[in-house]
C-alpha cells in the first residue's frame, strides 16, 4: 500500500512537546489512524497504545473502570480513536491528565484522541478539556501530499514574503517538460477523483467508484446516527445531494426547505450535521463590519470532488463550480497549516463586483480570483484590479489561479499562477 507524507506531521511533532492531549479529527477514512500509527514510531522512537472505541467490547470496558483502565496505561503516547463514541470518557481522562502533571517524578501521558466529527463541538469536551487540548483537522489529501515532494507550495512562499516576483517566474522555467506532463497528469487526477487516501490505491476507475459510493453509504448509515439522530434519512441524503449539486453558490435555506418540503430548522440541522462531519463548509462573505458576515448569506461548498460526483448522481455540478471548490478545498487544507491560521472568505458588492476568495491574516489580505479554463486575459483581472485600488493599504497584489502552464503577470501587481505551481509545492528549493 502506497504511504502518503502528510503536511501536517510536522506541527503534530511540535504539538507533543506542548501538551499533553491532542484532538485529530478529520472525516471518516482521511487517514487519522495510518497517521499518528506510522508516525510515532517513525518519528518519536516513543511506544504507543492504540485503543478503538469502534469496538463495542472496548467502550463497555471503559464504562466500567474508566480511571483504571487510563492510570494501568504504561506507554508515553495513548491513541483514543474515535472517542466522539464514549463521551464520558472525557471527565476520568482530565483527572489522569491533571494527575500526571502534578506528579513531577513521571513525564506525563500524551493522549491524542481520533474522531471523525469535530470533538471540540461536543459539549462535554468544552466543559472538561478546555485549556488542556489542542485541535487538529486533517483533511483528504492535498495537491501537494499527493506529489509526495517536499517543496514549499508557491503559495506559502506567497504568503510568508508578501509578494510574488519574476523570480518566481524564471525557477518554472527550470521544470522539465517531462516533469511538467507528470505534475499536470496527477493534479487532473485530484481534480477528477479528490483526495480520499483509499481512492489513491485504486487503480481502475470501477474500483474508484465503487468506493466512494461504500463510503457514502457508510456515513448515511453509520456515522450520522453517531453524530445527531436523524429520523428520515432518506430525507437526509436527498438534502445532502440538493446542497452538494449548490457547491460554489449563495445558498438559501429558505428554498432548500421548500424543495424538500421540511422546515427551516430542519435544514439547518441537516447543513450543521455535514458541517461537524467535514461534508461541507461555509464561506462567509467579507465585510469590514464584522457583524455582515454573519447576517449576509454563505456560499456553501463540499470539498471533496470526487465524492461530489457520487452525491450528486444524475445533478450535474458544472465545471466552474467543481473546479472552484477543488481550488476551496485547497486554500482550507494549507491555510489550517499555518502557524496564525488565517481567515477565508469570498467577496461580492451591491453592484455585483465579485472575488472569489479573500486570505485575511494580520494586515494582510490576499484576493484570489479563479477562472478554469486554460488561458487568463487581461479582462479576467478587472474585478482584481479595482478591489486592489480600493483596498490598497493591505493589498499589495493579487492571484488568478488557473488550469494553464504560465506564471505572468498579466496587470500590474495581479498574476496569473497555474494552479498545480500554487498548491503543489513543485517549483525546486534553491
């Protein structure tokens, strides 16, 4: 079976040495598992427990003596995983935690806790490990993870210098045909089937297929009932297919609950549900009063596009906004790797003027325009040009990231970047 690198193993190293539980959470089938059992071995030459909560046997047990069970655990490193399933758990593991860091004369216990819905949301984690636990999201693969390299994305650079320059430019020009042919082959991969590990070892297009419908299968029968009580769900999975063939729009809760003739608190219930498990995500529009966010309607996306495919069945999702949501799910996967993470929101005036994408970090706002077709012109960039000129205190330049090969700076201080350059961390370290 073919390992993948993921990004975010260096900041889970560095999170070991600063406290002492971790929450990794990610959808079903991200990797979660493969990660911290590969990783500890390989990186900390420490030893580890490995405990699931899936198995009925080991919730029962620790049901029973929970504090036992967690103080007769003699390894430095404790992986929980899927412990959104014991909840009760939560209360004896702060008392052994807070046990082992006044004892002075033994190193405490790490606990890294696994689950595939957001921990943090669950009401008992906020009351019993707040100040004591440090969240982690893990995501299907990156552009990136899967070219296995272990370059800088451009846009990181991009990021951390605050410009992009003809440098950048000329270090392209470096990549062999050859390379070029095989980078653009993998990134049209990801961009058809997405990033789910297990789709990367399957090599026929039935084998893929087949998959991702077992795995939506899966998460309608099973992992909705862990995470809320759903009473029709086949009114949920129609939900879920009427939302994901919206993936890139405004959406309206209204309308959907009309489609579907439930109420809008229904809905709404139904979009928090994909939301905690990691089907879909908000994007708020961006407003200098804050309060407008949150009063202004989303755009709704589900991240992953090959998934997106079996969601949405005989609904076709147009190419713009499938490759608009890839370019999304991009931005989230590199973004919640950053040290401050920033903010990501899209932009849209009254008149109709609108961004894609807006990276907000501390005085530093970076706009990104997304266009799928092979060429970018100089009238893409209008929109670019006058939010920089309105905006030109914190946004020094701005991106159209595309499907095509060149790096050019197409107006002033806008760039065209291809999209496989931005996100695959190929251009060579020098």
């Amino acid at each position: 079976m073919k390992y993948f690198n993921r990004n975010i193993t260096k900041i889970l190293l560095e999170k070991l040495k600063q406290t002492n539980i971790i929450a990794l959470t990610g959808a079903r089938q991200v990797g979660k598992t493969t990660l911290c059992e590969d990783l500890f071995p390989k990186y900390t030459n420490l030893a580890h427990s490995y405990i699931s909560f899936d198995d009925p046997d080991e919730r029962l047990r620790f049901q029973q003596n929970p504090i036992g069970i967690l103080d007769s655990l003699d390894t430095p490193i404790i992986i929980l995983d899927e412990i959104q399933k014991i909840p009760s758990l939560f209360e004896p593991l702060k008392y052994i935690v807070d046990k082992g860091t006044r004892v002075k004369t033994n190193k405490p216990k790490i606990f890294i806790l696994t689950g595939s819905s957001q921990l943090l949301l669950i009401p008992k984690i906020n009351e019993t490990l707040a100040g004591r636990i440090s969240l982690l999201n893990l995501w299907p693969l990156s552009l990136s993870e899967v070219f296995n390299n272990n370059n800088t994305p451009l846009l990181q650079k991009i990021w951390d210098n605050k410009e992009i320059t003809k440098k950048d430019n000329e270090l392209v020009t470096i990549i062999s045909p050859e390379t070029m042919r095989s980078f653009i082959k993998i990134k049209e991969e990801h961009q058809k089937w997405g990033g789910y590990p297990s789709v990367w070892q399957k090599e026929s297009i039935v084998d893929k297929i087949n998959w991702l419908k077992d795995y939506r299968r899966t998460y309608l029968e099973r992992d909705i009932s862990d995470i809320g009580r759903v009473d029709d769900i086949d009114t949920f999975a129609l939900s879920q297919k009427l939302l994901c063939a919206r993936t890139g729009q405004l959406f309206s809760i209204s309308e959907i609950a009309r489609d579907l003739g439930n109420a809008v608190n229904t809905v709404k219930r139904y979009i928090n549900l994909l939301s905690i498990s990691f089907q879909c995500v908000l994007l708020r529009p961006y407003y200098e009063n804050v309060g407008k966010r949150f009063i202004k309607s989303p755009k709704i996306y589900f991240p992953d596009v090959g998934l997106n495919k079996i969601i949405s069945g005989e609904i076709e999702v147009t190419s713009d906004a499938s490759y608009e949501t890839w370019v999304l799910s991009e931005l989230i996967k590199w973004k919640e790797l950053q040290p401050i993470e920033p903010e990501l929101y899209f932009y849209r005036t009254s008149a109709g003027m609108e961004i894609d994408f807006l990276i907000k970090g501390e005085n530093q706002l970076l706009p990104i325009e997304v266009k799928s077709g092979h060429k970018v012109n100089y009238a893409d960039a209008h929109n670019l040009e006058a939010f920089i000129t309105e905006q030109k205190k914190i946004v020094p330049f701005g991106l159209i990231v595309y499907a095509g090969n060149e790096l050019v700076e197409i107006r002033k201080n806008i760039w065209a970047v291809p999209d496989w350059i931005l996100f695959g961390g190929i251009i060579p370290e020098i």
